[in-house]
C-alpha cells in the first residue's frame, strides 16, 4: 500500500511541462522585435497631441487693463478670427510717429503680456506693433497645434494688411524661437518688407535631437515640419538674425548656419551675455542699435 503514491507521484512527475528557458539567441530577438516597435511608435507620437504638448506650453490671460508702455503707449486690445474660425486675441500697440509696424510671431511659452519688453523697444526704436497669441494661448480661443500657430502667424499678417491697412512695404514680420519658423513660413507666403528673426532655430527637428540625442536616428521628415533652413533660402527681402551667444535652449550656431544659407541682405547680431529668454535684457545698447537701424533702412 506505500508503493502507490509513489506510482502517482512518478506518473504526475511524467505529464508536467519542463520550465521554459530563454536561451540568449530568443533574448536577443525579443529585443531586437522591441527595438523595432518602438522605432515604428514614436514617429506616430511626433504627430499627436503627446509631442504637441511636450513642445507649445500656452499660458492663459486673465482678463485685465490693458498695458500701457513707458513710452504713453497704450495697447488697444484686438480680437480676429484664424482661418479655422477661432478668435485671436492681440495687443496693437500704434506708436503715432511709426511708418512701421512689427508683426510679432512669439515662441512656444506664455502669452503675449511675457512679450511686453519687445513692445516696449520696437516702439522707441521707431516701430508700430502687432503682439497677437496663437490659439489656445493668453485670450485666444482654441487648441493649440504646430500647425495652428503657423496658421495663426498667416491670419494675423492678413489682419495688419487688410484690416489695419499697412502695405506689405511696411510690415516687418518678426518671430522668436519657434515662432521664427512661423515668421519665415509667412514671409515666403505673404509680401513683406523685412524679416526679424530672434533666437531662431534650424528646424524642430534639429532641436529635438539636439536635446534628446536618441531622436537621431530618425530621419527630420518624421518630425512636425517647421525646416527654417530650406524655407530661409526662398526670402528676398532684408533680413535680421539676433542670438545670445549664452543660449543653451537653441543654441548660437543655428543663426549662424541659418546666416549661410540666407539670401543678401542679411546680418547676424550676436549678443555675448544673452541667454535665450533674456534677448536684449543685457547687451541693451547692441539690441536697440541693431534695431534702428534695421528699422530705419540702414542695415
């Protein structure tokens, strides 16, 4: 009678599966399969809303007075509708003496009242200025999209031509950052008399890999398409390139590497103790004489 369990415990030792051993050829290929999905995926995320809001970070506006600069100058506050229908919200700030007027194309963060700074130097230097916010920024409606702002950049333009009456002649198209691709994408679209760019970048896809190096083994065109470098080379009028020689968000070289591949007239003003979101809070004097006469026709 003893022998019987072990007869049962022999046979149920006889049916069970043997473990299963990952040998180190399967490893490999279940990293290599891994590997290879993930290269597949993260093309699709740079086209969501996942690498939309890693990139554009709006901040809203709480409703208020509107600014008056040191200068007297007083924004009038200006709604327009985009092409997709959302209301835009803009300060116009008039400088009475101006012939010109900025058209301000600002970068990925904030809101238009983190610009007043600009508004304030483009005035003294002889400007008029148009400060709007992309959708989904400061008062804007909407949602914002990489797409949307350059949109945006094309509706604002068309307000200051048709709205507020300026001939293309003068209208100066300005952006900062990210908003230099969007500057530059207007000006190869619309007329324009001259073309301000300020910490500008190469492309998106330059920045992203600059600061993530494992983006690098994508090709650029899986990236959002803002390419500074290949639109740059269709501009014909007067161009301006400002960078802090200090700026570790994008880097002095991309305004260089733009400057090269540019059409003449074109000038780079490097300023040497400016970082990226102080352009012009140090090196004053270089910032507002390089506008002048940028903006008076002497460059």
């Amino acid at each position: 009678m003893s022998e019987e369990p072990e007869a049962k415990t022999n046979e149920n030792a006889v049916l069970q599966k043997p473990p299963k051993r990952y040998t180190l050829k399967k490893i490999v290929y279940l990293l290599l399969f891994t590997l290879v999905l993930l290269y597949g995926l993260l093309p699709v995320l740079f086209q969501t809303g996942f690498f939309t809001r890693a990139v554009l970070i709006p901040y809203k506006l709480d409703e208020g007075p509107q600014p008056v600069l040191s200068n007297g100058i007083k924004a009038e506050q200006i709604f327009f509708k985009n092409r997709s229908g959302d209301k835009l919200c803009a300060w116009y700030f008039k400088n009475p003496r101006a012939r010109r007027v900025i058209v301000f194309d600002h970068g990925n963060a904030g809101n238009i009242s983190h610009r007043l700074y600009f508004a304030e130097v483009f005035t003294r230097c002889g400007a008029s200025v148009f400060l709007f916010d992309y959708r989904g920024y400061g008062s804007s409606d909407g949602t914002a999209t990489i797409p949307g702002i350059v949109d945006d950049g094309l509706s604002a333009y068309d307000y200051v031509q048709g709205q507020l009456g300026y001939a293309p002649q003068d209208i100066i198209v300005a952006g900062e950052s990210i908003g230099s691709a969007v500057a530059l994408t207007v000006a190869s679209n619309r007329p324009c008399d001259r073309i301000l760019l300020q910490a500008p970048l190469r492309s998106l896809a330059s920045v992203s890999k600059f600061h993530f190096p494992f983006l690098r083994i994508y090709p650029d065109f899986v990236f959002p398409q803002l390419d500074n470098v290949n639109t740059i080379n269709k501009i014909h009028v007067p161009l301006l390139l400002i960078h802090g020689v200090r700026d570790t968000l994008i880097p002095f070289d991309n305004s260089t590497d733009l400057l090269s591949v540019a059409n003449q007239p074109a000038r780079l003003v490097p300023l040497p103790h400016c970082g990226h979101n102080d352009i012009g809070l140090s090196d004053t004097d270089v910032y507002a004489a390089a506008l002048s006469d940028f903006i008076a026709d002497k460059q």
